[in-house]
C-alpha cells in the first residue's frame, strides 16, 4: 500500500515532480483537473515522462475512462502503465480519444510534437492546467527546476499551554539571492488551511522566527496541532528550508526542540525509542499530501522483526494523527526500539515523549535507507583514514547530567552492527574506550555513558564527547550508514532531552564516497559554517562543538563565533580554539557580555565558523529552573 512514486535519489537527490503535484497550492486546481478528464468520455493518455503512475498515486485517475496510454521511448512499449499496455505514440490517432491528457509540464514542446497525431476534434490537456502561480515560482522558465519547490513541512502546534517557535536566516542571501519570501500554510489536524500568509525575509543573512503563539493571536485561531508548510520563493543554493523548531510552555517546566522535517518522504524510518515503564510515547503521523493516509497505510514492528502492526487509523490530506506507540505495541519497552514502514506518505516525523512527571521532550527519528548493501572496503578503511566513519556526541557534565547512547540500525541492509566507542575528555584525551561486539540487528544496546565513566575515573575537565566507531574484531559488515539515539536527562529535575544523527568521516584531505561531506561543492568537506539560533532572555542558549579528526589533523581548531544582529549584522566575535579530538561546552550568555548580547538584541544569531577544520555541534536552550533543550546543528 506504499505510495509508489520517486521522491528522493542518493545520487541525483531530491526530486521536484512530486512537489509539484502534491503542492497544497496545486490541489484545487488538481481536482478541477481530474473532474475535466472524468467527464471527458475517452481519454488517452500521453506519457513522454514516465510520470504518469506517479501522478495516478497522488490523484487516482480510477473514474477516467481510459481509451489507451501511449510513450515516446520504444524500449517502453508494451510495458504496463495503469492497468493497460503502453502503446507508441505514433498510434495515437487511432485511439478514439476525445481528450489527449499529456503528462508533462512545460508542456508546449511535447504537445507541438504530437499535433500531427491527434485524434480529429480531440482537445489536449496538460499539466500545465495545474500548474502554480508565477508568484510562487522562483525560475518560471523551468517549472521541476527543484529550486521552484524550496519547501518543508515542520510540526506546529499551540494550545493548552504549549506553543512552538521556528527559528533559521536567510541563508540563500549568502548564495545571491535577492528578495526571498516564505510562503506559508497553515493546516490543523483534520488536514484543513486554517491560516495562510506570506512572511518576507530579509533582504540580508538576517533571522526569520514564526511563532505559533503570535500566528494564533493574528489569525484569532482555536487550539491546534498540525503542520505548517512552508515555500521559499527567490531562494538560491539551497532547495530545502531548514530550520530549527522549538517547543515550550507557559511553565517553565516546558523546553524541548527539534529541527527541519528532511523534505522527503520515505519508505522506512527507524529510530522511534519503546516507552520506559510510565512514559508515554507519540510518533506524530503528519500526512505530506494531497491524497488520505488509507487504514493500515502505515504500521510498525520492534527492528529486527518484520512483523508488522498496521495502524487502523486512516489520515486526511494533510492531516496530522497522534500514534500512541505504546498503545500500538504493548508488549515492547526501552530500549526496544522500532522501525516505522511510513509507505512514502510523510516526511520525516517527530515523536514525543512524556515522562511520568508530565515533562515532555521531542525529537525525529531517521531516514532508514533501502537501497543500500554492505560495503567489503569499509574494514580497510583505517589503513588510509584511521577511525574511518565516526558518529560524534556529547557527554555532558557529569555531575549535573546523566548521557547515553543506543545504536540504532537505519538500512535494510544492516543485519549486523560491529560497533566500538571512545569517549574523550575536552581536552582531546582519549580517557575510555568500550567494544560493543558484533551486535545483531534485533539487539538494542543500552549505553549509560555516565556510569561508565564514573566507574572509570569520570573525565577530568567534567565534560567531554563520545564516538561511537566501527570495530571488525568480532566480524561483521557495515555500509557506512552508522546511527545511534543521545539521550540525556538533569540528575535534580528528571527533564531529558534526545536526539540522533548518523556517522561522518572527518577531517582528512583523503575521500571516500562523497565524505568527508562539504555543504557546498565537492568533497572534502575541511571548513565549518553552523547556524546556532539563539533564546530570548531568561532563557540562554547552551553550545556543544566537538572536533573530531579520522587521521591527525591540526592540533587546534581555529574557530570564530560570530554574533549577529536580527538584520545579519555581525555585532561581535570570539575566537576559540579546540584541541583535536576535543569539545567546547559554551553559553551565550557567558561567552558574550552583557553590552554585546544588548546591542544584538532579538533575533540575534550567532555563526560558529571555522575554515580550518570540520566541527560537529549541538544546541540547545537552558532556563534556570532545571529544563533544558538539546539536538544537533545543521549549517549551510
């Protein structure tokens, strides 16, 4: 029951056309589309593209009367195409068809081709019929330019004291963008637009924030819990928006984030942590399209069983659904973990956890990959880069803090995980190094980082950072897809917070399949650029850099971190060094005076830059009553 359509290609990467047959603002004129052809009589169906299936999976052409589907490529004749065999065009007139639906946008250069072959009186039609406005196109001459459907999903929700913020900058500023403006739907649970608006950026690098609260206010809004789209017209470099998200409450009790959604839908997810005992665990199935979520459209298993649980619930479009994980699957608990067979109809998704105290914490889970398989070359990598793939974390202080980690299989192709970690003081000492064997897919290996530690002589600057490596001592494979859930509560108040991420290699002039990755041109990725949105005052904002090498690197970082204004004025900077293999734990309050922190006032950014080396970061607010937020960074 999986949407059969072509959304993403690790190759060629994202891909447009699914944007833009799914766009919110394409659905109405979707519908008027399909009701045209539907009252038509015949109609024969001209697929040049191959887009046709796809755009059967989004808009089912069930009530057209199909008279024949005919291709261009001969090596497609004869193939099934909607339940008929394709034909060549050059039949076309012969078809009886009193409508030509060509599938295809831009479509006046294919339509010229086949004005020849038309069936006498027939009329054409194209997709052009349901094309967006130029308004809400950056590059009109090419409509699946994906630089026309720079857009993203995030969770958004307000009410009963919860409220949610989008931070991030005009990024595309930096790529020659001029004037970039973010177009905006709102949709509540049921799949309904309840707000719309266009928010200008900045002509400069400077912030962007949308708060639910202030969208409730101006729209006069009820309660909500849904997902908010948004569409970058006039950007440049980039065709995702990508953001962080943070959530809070009108207690101080309430601090949690997360960030962009990965603009993709997917096959499988992995990642989603069972409930503890008294916990209670929500996977938010937000629907990415037009067309409804079927009944068991979406189900889970515990990774390393293909049993599947189908989920009763059916989704609207664009409808958002609170999967309750423990109710679904009441036998498991943490650190069972579970993979999500999302059917390609979501980005994505965020889950929630709330705890017995009622503190709440949010993360997503990840991408699990089907196209890969293990790769023989891995084991020899440490003969050229030495640790090869490395998935960095933080340890956090830990007299304040509890951290751990759990491995989490996210290919299809992993069914095993030959895994290690290091743990490393910030001063770049290696202070424990930990063999976790040749794991098997179904096992779930638990990590509490700061008890190891405490029973190893703990880390002398307090704080520090985590690696987890692969390791062929006890056999195995690997394909270089390594991912692992950093959990992380306060020792007095129980509030925790988690996130994931996947391995890199790091910081040597030697590559290996696209790696060391860089976000702009080819590899190696050797610099850093981290966008570190900053919390309004009483809330400061806390900074975890780490700076791995795979082979040895420079001795130090040279890193600056750059204060910015809300307009993308630089206010202020300092420069900090990190010795390799070594972290920074930091805070803004802290690592900027009061006089500098005034002059950038709200909206202020800071750029953590460095063009020395690779940095990996995390982020995350902090208030004074003991809750804190904690996820990643993602640069541009």
């Amino acid at each position: 029951m999986a949407l059969d359509i072509e959304t993403f290609s690790n190759t060629t990467g994202g891909t447009a056309f699914f944007k833009a047959i799914g766009h919110p603002a394409a659905a109405a004129p979707a519908a008027s589309l399909i009701a045209h052809l539907a009252a038509a009589g015949p109609v024969a169906l001209y697929d040049p593209n191959g887009f046709a299936a796809s755009f059967a999976e989004i808009h089912p052409l069930d009530d057209i009367d199909l008279a024949g589907v005919f291709v261009q490529k001969i090596e497609d004749v004869g193939t099934p195409v909607l339940g008929k065999a394709a034909q060549p065009v050059t039949e076309l007139a012969a078809s009886g068809a009193k409508l030509v639906f060509l599938v295809a946008f831009d479509a006046e250069r294919p339509a010229s081709h086949i004005a020849h072959l038309m069936p006498e009186g027939a009329e054409l039609i194209t997709l052009d019929a349901m094309r967006l406005p130029d308004s809400l196109l950056t590059n009109p001459a090419r409509y699946l330019d994906p630089i026309n459907f720079a857009t993203n999903f995030a969770f958004f929700r307000d009410g009963g004291g919860l409220h949610t913020r989008l931070s991030t900058a005009n990024y595309w500023a930096r790529y020659g963008a001029d004037q970039v403006t973010l177009h905006a739907w709102l949709f509540d649970g049921a799949g309904a637009v309840i707000a719309r608006w266009d928010e200008p950026a900045p002509r400069n690098t400077g912030s962007i924030a949308i708060d639910s609260a202030a969208v409730r206010a101006r729209f006069g809004l009820p309660d909500f819990a849904g997902q908010l789209f948004l569409h970058a017209v006039g950007a440049r470099g980039h065709d995702v928006v990508k953001y962080a998200l943070d959530l809070y409450g009108d207690g101080d009790d309430v601090l949690s984030c997360t960030h962009d959604a990965n603009a993709w839908p997917a096959d499988r997810y992995a990642g989603l942590p069972a409930p503890r005992a008294g916990e209670r665990v929500v996977l938010w199935v937000q629907n990415s399209h037009p067309c409804p979520i079927p009944a068991k459209g979406v189900g889970l298993n515990r990774m390393g069983d293909e049993e599947v649980v189908w989920v009763d619930e059916a989704v609207p479009a664009f409808g958002s659904f609170a999967l309750d994980v423990g109710a679904q699957m009441p036998g498991l608990r943490w650190p069972d973990q579970i993979e999500v067979q999302a059917g390609k109809y979501f980005v994505r998704p965020r889950y929630e956890i709330t705890g017995e105290t009622g503190r709440s914490r949010i993360a997503h889970v990840n991408v699990e990959r089907t196209d890969l398989k293990p790769d023989p070359r891995i084991p020899e990598l440490s003969n050229l880069v030495g640790k090869g793939y490395v998935l960095p974390a933080p340890v956090l202080p830990l007299d304040t803090m509890r951290s751990a980690l759990l491995p989490t299989p996210m290919s299809t192709a992993q069914t095993t995980l030959p895994l290690a970690l290091r743990i490393y003081d910030a001063g770049g000492r290696e202070m424990h190094t930990e063999r976790l064997g040749c794991l098997k897919r179904s096992d779930s290996a638990w990590v509490a980082l700061d008890e190891t530690l405490n029973a190893n002589g703990g880390l002398p600057s307090g704080y520090g950072h985590v690696e987890l490596l692969y390791d062929f001592a006890d056999g195995g494979e690997a394909d270089g897809w390594l991912h692992a859930i950093f959990r992380y509560e306060d020792r007095a108040t129980g509030h925790a917070a988690e996130t994931s991420f996947g391995a890199h290699i790091f910081n040597t002039v030697l590559t290996y399949k696209n790696e060391p990755q860089s976000y702009t041109g080819g590899p190696p990725g050797l610099s850093t650029r981290l966008f570190l949105r900053l919390g309004d005052a009483p809330l400061d904002t806390q900074c975890h850099l780490i700076y791995t090498s795979a082979t040895s690197w420079l001795a130090h970082s040279s890193t600056d971190l750059i204060l910015h204004d809300g307009d993308g004025a630089e206010v202020a900077r300092r420069h900090v060094e990190i010795p390799c293999n070594g972290s920074l734990l930091w805070r803004y309050g802290e690592m900027f005076d009061a006089g500098d922190r005034k002059r950038a006032g709200k909206g202020a950014y800071v750029i953590v830059r460095d063009t020395s080396c690779r940095l990996f970061g995390y982020h995350g607010l902090v208030n004074g009553a003991g809750a804190f937020s904690f996820d990643h960074m993602f640069g541009f």
